[in-house]
C-alpha cells in the first residue's frame, strides 16, 4: 500500500492540480490503520 502511495504522489504531482483522496469516504471494510497509513504517507510527501 505505502509502494502504491507513493508512486501517485511521485508521478501525478508534478505540474500540480493532483486531487489525492479515497473517492468520497474510505470504502466499507478498510482496516482503519491501513487508512491512516495513507494518510501518513500522503503527509510527509505532499509537499510540492
């Protein structure tokens, strides 16, 4: 999960206008500590 992560962050950030996000809520049945490991993720590499 943290390889798929960031490889959106690294390849659809540059150039800006990337909407990271799970659609419009964590899907029913996502462990809640798998969905904070993207979070995680997305916040020490959401810096452009």
């Amino acid at each position: 999960m943290i390889d798929s992560v960031e490889y959106c962050l690294t390849y659809a950030k540059p150039g800006g206008g990337y909407f990271f996000c799970t659609s419009n809520v964590p899907f029913h049945g996502m462990p809640p500590e798998r969905y904070q490991l993207v979070l995680d993720v997305y916040r020490r590499m959401k810096k452009y």
